[in-house]
C-alpha cells in the first residue's frame, strides 16, 4: 500500500490529532491555572483537588484501557472516548463554580486519558515497515507543537479574558478526533471471551482511591508544609502502599488487567526511570518557568505564554533533525548524553540570571535547550524502552498504559518538588536579606533616602516615606524570589550533569 494513500493519511491525522489534545489540555490548563482560579471563584487547595482528581481518574482509565478495547473493539473504543472527552470539554467551558469544573475535568478525563496509548497503539497495530516510522514521525511532531502552543493559546484566552475558550477548542479537536477514528479506523472484532482480561472492581477501587490520595497528598504538602507533616507522612506511605498492592495483585492473577510479571526487566525498568526523570523535570519546569517570567520578572501572561511558546517551538525543530539522524545512527547513548547536556545548560543560562535579564538573549536560548533535552531524551527512552516487547500486543499494549500512568505520577510529583523548593528556598532567602534591613544599614538607609527623594515631589514627607519603605518590602520578595528561582535552576544543572555521568557508565541503553 501507497504509504501516501488517503486511507494512511487519515490514519496519520487520527494520531496527530489525539496527541495533540492529550499535550494542548494539560500545557493550556497548567498555564492558566490562576486566570481559571479566578473566573470560577475557586481556592489554590481547591484546584489541587481537581488536578488530583483528573490524575487518578486517568490513571483508573488507562489501567483499563485494553480491557475497553477488549470488549467494545478499537474503533467503537475511541468513538466513545472522544464523544465523552468532548462532553467533558464543554462542561468546563461552561463551569463557573469548583463542582462544575470538577465534573467537567472528570469527565474528560475518563474520555481523554487514553488518547496518548491509543495514538501509540495505533502505529503499532495498523502501521509496519516504513510506515511505522512516519507514524511515530507525526505521534513526535504533535506532541512537540502541541507542547509548545498549549500556553500561547492558553495565555491569548486569559490576555483576552476568555478563558472558555481553551475547553472550547478541545472540544472543536474532539469533534474532528471523533470524525477521523470514524472515517480513518476499520471495524476492530473484539477479542473472545477466553482470551480477555479480568477485573476486579474492587482492586481498581484501591487503585482510584490510592491514585487519588497520593496525588492530592502530594499537591497539599505546599499549604500543609508547616502542619502536621506526620500525619501526612503516614497519608502518603498508605496511598503508596495501596498501590504496592494493587501491582502485586495484578502480578500474580492468571488473567491480569496489567500483565506486571512480564514487564519485570532491565531495559523496560530503566526506560521507566528515565521517562519518570523526564516528567519530573517537565512538571517542575513547567511550574518555575512561568512563575519566574511573571511574578519575579514581571512580565505579562501575553508575553510569558508567547516566549514559553517560541522556547517549546524549538522542540519541533529538535526533532525535525532527530527523526533524520535516527534511522542512519540509532545508538541511543549520543542522543542521551545530548539531551541531558542540554538540561544542564538549561539549568546553568537560568542560575544567571538578574532582574534586568533580557527575554531575547538571556531567556529564550536557555528555554530552547530544555525542548532540546525533552526532544532527544523522550523518543529515544521510548525507541529503547519496548523493544523487547513488540512482538506481543498484548505486553506492548500495557507496557504503554503503565508508562502513561506513571507520567500522571511524575507531572504530579515535579510540580510538588518545585513548589515545595520554592517555598523553602524563597523563606530562607528573604529571612536572610530581611535581616539586613535595619536603620544601621547604609545600604538600606540610601536605598530609602533615595525612593523618599523620588517620591517627595508627589506626596508629603510621611507618605513618602511609608511609599518608600512598602516598595523596599517589594524588592525584599522579588529578590528571594529571584535567588529561590536561581537555586532551582542550579539543581537541574547539576543533575543534568550527573545524567551525562550516568549515561556514560551505564549499560542498558547503548
């Protein structure tokens, strides 16, 4: 068959497509997340609980998503996947308060979550040779664009005050998804009866209720960091627990809903911890950097989403290389070696930085070799991670959805470690340059003579100097602000170096 043919190209669309929805609505929810916080009057704690929320259900649905497949077909399967994320779509444009929002992100993620996994099993069930490459070609390049627009669009929705319009486009791409997997996909048979997994309701209950109390725990600890830490020691040690069992289970049942036991080797548990690095990175960076443009640079949503943009876009450009390289020079550790490089320039340009850093010349090229490091280090681990398992659909197939439930995790967990770093690191600081503000400081004594000079021409003496010392105040949290983002940024430099360190010695991936 013409691997130009119509039938090829909707089958290549279908991919593109479900990718790019999958990226846009986490990229554009996590951008907007104050704006959407705002319009529907809700609290940070409350939003923590939505995210939590979409995280487990999502888990829940992956971890049964060969099961739908199983019993509905493939085709009828992502039917209803799109209809009902398209409900959930429209359900949050239209959410002004925490219950609707709620429903609404419950919703699409019980329709949206397998959309990734589905796209990868797509290419690997109706796509060989040739053709499987150039699936994989538009599954990269969709996820590359759609991470790199999800927060210009989101910031030109919240610039413009319509932040209903970021639910409104997923559910105008859920159309066409649900359009294209109707024209593009054959009728799949569903599998016999003798040949299905099973499972236990039960077990998927302890597998949604751990899911959901270890996200939400760990998205609490930023409001309860000075609280009863004990108790959520032991909150978060059950939840784990509970998913030690869950995967125990599953490992020992004859007709498992995840086949564990075949998943226990080397090469799929480094791929595990490498894509688990990859996500933490990219949830903790995802929460500093627009944190850094705006709150400790002051730029505006408009510019902050289009830079983060143009810093994303060089993802695309990333990969439109890598996909050429590839196929001559496979050898993984290269590829490796550079991303990680590359994260720990990121990390080194970004410890640089002042508060009269140019975005052009200081900002952007550091944004630049963080696409760099997500685009050679995450097609690769997933080049390398299935090898092993391609021959078995089945194996293939979970291997997949572990993986995708393991990203919710890893998002989840870097968001948490950045927001926790922050709050330290920005406590020590400002308690450090607050305890240089006293009357015995020159520096500070000039620094206040010199703002009640500049405002004394507008006000009197006492407002002046009130003025003069809120302002001081001002620069005091922009400042710890600033030295708390430059710790972060050296952390990843550091481990961005130790990745190359590891990456060489290691012998896995070569």
């Amino acid at each position: 068959m013409n691997p130009r043919s119509p039938g090829d190209r909707l089958l290549y669309a279908t991919i593109f497509v479900l990718t790019s929805i999958e990226y846009l609505q986490s990229g554009m929810t996590a951008f907007a997340a104050g704006p959407i916080m705002g319009e529907v009057s809700i609290t940070p704690e409350d939003f923590s609980a939505i995210a939590a929320a979409y995280a487990s259900v999502a888990i829940l649905v992956i971890s049964m998503q060969r099961w739908l497949v199983e019993r509905l077909g493939g085709r009828t399967f992502l039917q209803c996947a799109t209809a009902v994320s398209v409900v959930g779509s429209v359900l949050c444009a239209s959410s002004d308060d925490f219950q609707s929002l709620l429903l609404g992100r419950i919703v699409m993620a019980l329709g949206g979550a397998p959309f990734f996994t589905a796209a990868r099993m797509l290419i690997h069930r109706g796509l060989a040779g040739p053709k499987r490459f150039v699936g994989i070609k538009f599954l990269a390049t969709s996820l590359a664009m759609s991470t790199a627009a999800a927060p210009w669009l989101a910031s030109l929705a919240v610039s413009h005050e319509t932040w209903s319009a970021i639910y409104w486009l997923l559910a105008a791409l859920g159309l066409l998804a649900f359009t294209l997997c109707s024209t593009a996909l054959p009728t799949i048979p569903v599998t016999s009866p003798r040949q299905r997994s099973e499972s236990d309701p039960w077990l998927q209950l302890l597998l949604a209720g751990g899911s959901f109390t270890l996200l939400y725990a760990l998205q609490r600890v930023y409001y309860d960091f000075y609280g009863d830490m004990a108790l959520h020691v032991v909150i978060v040690s059950a939840a784990v627990l509970a998913l030690l069992i869950y995967f125990q289970r599953q490992e020992h049942s004859a007709r498992p809903l995840l086949r564990v036991r075949e998943l226990l080797h080397t090469r799929y548990l480094a791929g595990l911890a490498l894509f688990m690095f990859a996500y933490v990175m990219l949830g903790a960076n995802n929460y500093v950097i627009p944190m850094m443009l705006q709150r400790t640079l002051g730029y505006t949503w408009e510019t902050a989403g289009y830079f983060q943009a143009l810093g994303l876009g060089f993802a695309v450009l990333t990969w439109a290389i890598m996909s050429r390289i590839l196929p001559r020079y496979p050898s993984p550790r290269k590829f490796i070696i550079t991303g990680f490089a590359a994260l720990s320039t990121f990390g080194i340009l970004l410890a640089g930085l002042t508060p009269t850093a140019n975005l052009w010349f200081d900002v952007l090229p550091a944004l630049a070799m963080n696409s760099v490091f997500l685009q050679t280090v995450l097609p690769v681990t997933a080049m390398q991670t299935f090898r092993q398992m391609e021959d078995d659909e089945s194996i293939f197939s979970n291997a997949q959805q572990v993986k995708s439930m393991l990203s919710q995790a890893g998002i989840a967990l870097g968001i948490t470690l950045a927001t926790l770093g922050q709050q330290w690191r920005t406590t020590t600081h400002y308690g450090l340059l607050n305890a240089q503000v006293t009357p015995d400081n020159p520096i500070y004594a000039a620094t206040i003579q010199r703002l009640q000079d500049a405002l004394s021409s507008a006000v009197d003496a006492g407002q002046a100097s009130a003025m003069a010392t809120a302002q001081v105040a001002q620069l005091l949290v922009q400042q710890s602000s600033m030295l708390a983002n430059i710790d972060h940024f050296k952390l990843i430099a550091i481990l961005g170096l130790l990745g190359v360190l590891v990456t060489l010695v290691q012998k896995v991936f070569r």
